[in-house]
C-alpha cells in the first residue's frame, strides 16, 4: 500500500516505474499487492526510487522457521508508511 501510494505521489504511473526500475509492469503491480516473493533487489532498488527507507533489526538469534516468519513481517512493514 505504501509503494502505491508513494508512486501516485510522485505522479508516477505503473508503466513508469518498471520502466525506471527495469522491469515490467506485472512486477510493480504484483509488488504492490503485496507480493511476499519479490526479488529484494529490486524492492529496495523500488524504495530507492520513491525515497522510501526500510529498516531491519535483529535482537536476537533466530531457528529457520523464527527466520521465514520474520522475513514475511519485514515485507509487510515496507508496505507500511515510515513513521518519523
């Protein structure tokens, strides 16, 4: 949702951004719906482009399975709006 609407604020079309981010117009539009799957490259490339920052923190040592539930919480939150 964020991604979206940071797009639309800078008054960039779908089109537009994969077109600055080098990929095609299905990638934002999966992107922004949350896709769990997308290439982290590229979503940070994407948060780059519509001067979005993301962050990480690791408090503790983590098992695999504590591991892939955090992952999925990271991208959930880089479609949340940045709080200053």
């Amino acid at each position: 949702m964020t991604i979206r609407l940071k797009r639309k604020e800078k008054g960039l079309s779908q089109n537009r951004l994969a077109e600055m981010l080098g990929v095609e117009r299905k990638w934002v539009l999966r992107l922004e719906a949350g896709n769990p799957k997308a290439e982290l490259g590229l979503v940070l490339k994407t948060l780059n482009a519509l001067s979005l920052r993301a962050s990480l923190n690791d408090d503790r040592p983590l098992s695999r399975e504590a591991s892939t539930s955090r992952l999925d919480e990271v991208f959930r939150r880089l479609q949340r709006p940045v709080r200053k």
